[in-house]
C-alpha cells in the first residue's frame, strides 16, 4: 500500500514538473540550450526525489516487518554467532602440543567463555601435578581441534540453549592418532557473545583413523 501511494505521488510530481515546464517554455521563449539545461535539472531533482522516497519506504517497511520474520531473523543470527563462538572456543580448548600450550588455554578462551567454563578443570584446567612435574610435557600428549557442528534452540531473553559435536584428533608421542567425536551442551549469551555454560554430554567415537588424511 506504501509503495503504491509513493508510486501514485510520484507520478503526479513528474505530470506536474512537465506541465510547469511546457508553460515556461512558451511564455519565456527559452532556446535549445535552455531547454537542455532545464531538463538536465530536472531529472536530477526527479533522480533525487526518487532515492528519498525509496529509502524512505525501505525503512518503513523494515519498521514494519512481522514478528516472525524478526524472529526468523534472530534465530539465524544466533545460530550463526553460535557455531562460530563454539568453532573458536573449541579450537582453543581441544588444541594442544605441550604443557605450555596446554597451559594457556583458559587465557586465550576468555573471548569465548565465561569464568564459570575457563573454571572447570575438565575444560582448562592446569596439568601441573603435585610434585613438580606437567602431566602433558611427561606422557608426550597432543591434541588438535578439526571442526564442530552446531544446533541452536529457541532464542529467549538473548540466550539460546546449543547441542554441539566437536571433532578432534589425540595422539601419544610418535603413535598413531586417534579420531575423538563429543557431545557437548551449552548456553549462548547474544549481549556477550560468549558461552556462559558448557557441559560435556558423551564421548560418540574414539576410534584411530583409518584411510584418512589426517
């Protein structure tokens, strides 16, 4: 209905500008050059008016989008933020050659996590044992993130509850590596755009590789 009454209005703005135009033609005796130069304006102005009454239905429709469609658009935002904040905390957590790196880990997540998560010794926790030594370093341990797949709930109050299958490689020293596939849940806060909770669910497959490029 907008577009058609900017459309109707429009038109009427052209009819009249030509009208004027005619009528100052014949009154004033303009040359060709004149002319010209009249209408060389006259479709800018025309060009002008047409962009702002464009943009000016763009906004209004924008304005005046259904709930659904801005829920629709909400949940694939989220779903989007989601799998990549969960990409890249995952990355973090699941990487690993030494006890250094190992180590820094809950650093480098704090983009990505909450303090609840960086806390929980299961996640990123610190390998130095009791008598000195790092547990990583001493048994040769590795560990490289692959991917993650994500499924989003629904959105609310800007949280969304996620299910997440992380893909991973392990190895021991010199021997041959392991393909490890979890099960993770956890709670993504849209403000922060970190997770705020993160609970390992069950281990899907720990199996070596087999004619794979790894």
């Amino acid at each position: 209905m907008i577009y058609k009454i900017l459309k109707y209005f429009t038109a009427s703005l052209t009819l009249a500008s030509a009208l004027v135009f005619c009528f100052l033609v014949g009154k004033t005796g303009y040359n060709q050059f004149q002319i010209n130069q009249t209408a060389k304006r006259y479709n800018l102005t025309k060009t002008i008016k047409e962009l702002h009454y464009t943009t000016i239905l763009s906004q209004q429709l924008l304005t005046n989008q259904t709930w659904q469609t801005r829920s629709n658009v909400l949940q694939v935002t989220a779903q989007h933020d989601a799998d990549y904040t969960a990409n890249q905390l995952l990355k973090i957590m699941l990487t690993y050659d030494d006890s250094s790196s190992y180590n820094i880990r809950g650093e480098k997540a704090k983009v990505y996590a909450e303090q609840s998560i960086l806390s929980n010794p299961d996640f990123f926790g610190n390998d130095k044992q009791k008598d000195g030594s790092h547990l990583i370093n001493a048994q040769r341990l590795h560990s490289k993130f692959l991917n993650a797949t994500t499924s989003i709930d629904f959105v609310n109050n800007d949280l969304c509850n996620v299910l997440i299958k992380s893909t991973s490689k392990h190895w021991t020293g010199t021997q041959s590596a392991k393909k490890l596939v979890v099960l993770y849940a956890g709670t993504y806060n849209l403000t922060t755009q970190k997770f705020q909770q993160l609970i390992y669910i069950n281990t899907l497959s720990d199996q070596p590789f087999t004619n794979q490029t790894i």
